[in-house]
C-alpha cells in the first residue's frame, strides 16, 4: 500500500519529511507482541459480539455513575469491553495479557507499531483523542485510569503509552525507513483541524448515522454533543463559530 502510495504520488521516501495517521477510532485490534499476529480480526465499533461485557454488572456501574470517573463515554462502540472479552477468552490468554505479551490498540497504535518495526522494536503508542474512545482513559489526567481498567477487565499491561497528537514517536522501518512518524489524531479531531478550526468555541459538525458535535476546548475535560442523525439542524461537517 505504501508503495503503491508512493508511485501514485511520484514521489519517492526520501522526499517526505514526516508521517502521520488519522483513522476511525472505535476499531479495535489484540495481538501478540513477540509474533505481530492478531489474537483476532479487528473489532469494529458495530460489532456487538461482546454484548454481555457492556451489559454486566461491573459495566453498568460505571455507566449508572456508582463507579464515577470523568470518561468519555459511550458502552455500545468502545473498544474497550469488546478487548477485555477477546483477550481473557480462556485462562492462557488472561495470562498473556497480564503477562504484556498480548497488547491492544486502536487502529492507530496497530498501524504506528508495525510502521515502527513491529516485533523489532516496535513503539506501542496512541494519542488521547483515540484513548479517549476506550472508556479508559480519565480525561483530567489524560492517562489510564486504574478503576475503569479493572471494572471492565483490560490489563494495564495491554495498553498504549498515551501521548500527544504532534510529536515524533519514533522511525519508521521498511519502505519508509528512517522518516519520522510524527503525528496521529482520530478522524473527526482530524477533520476539526483540517477545517481550521483551531480557536477556543470552533466546533466541527460530522453528519454521518448521527450527528458529532466536536468543539474546540483546550487545556479542560470537553464533552461531544451526539443528534440523531434526523436533526438537521447543521450540515455534514460543518465548520462554525
């Protein structure tokens, strides 16, 4: 793919200065950290194969506000149920993941990894606005909150190092070897900033199956307001003040 990239845009490696990714941030993936075989095939955010993690008790509590954390929240796509239920599947697996063998990551952190080695030294990363949609990450100290890990049953051991959305998290390996990758930011942060909307109060609107409202907080906890995808009241991806 990225040759294929590189042709199409006439260009060659050497003439790039960075990489980035951007991608859709409730799919999912485990894998094993010595081979970089997935435990499984990618969970997406519309699969409900792990129903009964997001209907337990222990979910429900955080849901219900008796397990009380500041959390983007949203039980039915996050990635985080649906890793706990593939990862501890039988004892040997739990075992793994406890050990750090199996990690987990959203789409970004996969493809970072492999892009910066894999099995040879590749860098376990992810940026907040995609930890953000794991249900695990507390949104004052933009780090992995130790409750929610062990409400839901994903080992900390599995988790991404949690990290800003612009810097450089190491080199890559392979047909890009030795340029920087040097950025990852979900989709719709990415689109807000590919819009400019870049001032505290600018806000985003994505029109898709429902409507995102994504504004422009900085430095403070900021919530996504979510429309049926009937309201009309704004247009697909929207930039406004």
């Amino acid at each position: 793919m990225i040759d294929g990239a590189l042709k199409k845009a006439g260009i060659a490696a050497s003439d790039l200065a960075a990489v980035g990714i951007t991608n859709q941030r409730e799919t999912a993936v485990v894998w094993d950290r010595n081979t970089g075989e997935p435990v499984y095939n990618a969970l997406v955010w519309q699969d409900t194969r792990q129903q009964d993690i997001v209907d337990s008790p222990r979910r429900t509590a955080i849901r219900t506000g008796s397990v009380r954390r500041p959390v983007c929240r949203s039980p039915r796509t996050s990635p985080a149920p649906r890793s706990a239920g593939s990862s501890t599947t039988s004892t040997a697996r739990a075992r793994e993941a406890e050990a750090g063998d199996l990690v987990f990551g959203n789409m970004d952190t996969w493809c970072i990894w492999n892009l910066t080695g894999g099995t040879d030294g590749g860098v376990h990363v992810t940026d907040v606005t995609n930890a953000s949609r794991t249900m695990l990450m507390n949104l004052e100290t933009l780090d992995w909150d130790d409750d929610l890990c062990s409400a839901i049953g994903v080992p900390k051991s599995m988790l991404p190092q949690i990290r800003s959305s612009s810097e450089v998290y190491g080199e890559a390996k392979g047909t890009l070897a030795g340029i920087s990758v040097a950025g990852d930011l979900g989709d719709q942060q990415a689109a807000t900033f590919g819009q400019a909307a870049y001032d505290v109060g600018d806000a985003k609107n994505t029109l898709r199956h429902r409507l995102l409202h994504d504004p422009e907080h900085r430095h403070r906890p900021g919530a996504v307001e979510e429309r049926p995808a009937d309201d009309r009241r704004a247009g697909s991806s929207a930039t406004h003040r």
